[in-house]
C-alpha cells in the first residue's frame, strides 16, 4: 500500500477503520495513559507497533 493513500473512520477514540480496506487500527494506553501502542488488524493477522 506504499504510495497510497486511504482514510480512516473513527468507531472509538482507540478504534479506526478503513472502508476502501478490510483493515482496522486500535490505539492503547500505557501504564501512564499515554497512547503508545498501535495494533493493525489486516488480513486475520494482527501486527502490533510502538510508538518510538
């Protein structure tokens, strides 16, 4: 999807979807209540990210 560009719906403060892809993106919190984690949901897979 490099190059490409897609926008994403709000369904929570933590939650975003695409509607043009089948993928959602989740936001958490660390012990601080910062977000600093990101889990993309895509394909059956869930691939998890952190804020650097």
């Amino acid at each position: 999807m490099a190059g490409t560009s897609c926008p994403l719906f709000a369904e929570s403060e933590k939650k975003f979807f695409s509607k043009a892809w089948d993928i959602q993106f989740e936001f958490s919190k660390n012990d601080k209540g910062e977000f600093a984690f990101v889990t993309e949901h895509f394909n059956g897979e869930d691939v998890k990210g952190t804020k650097k």
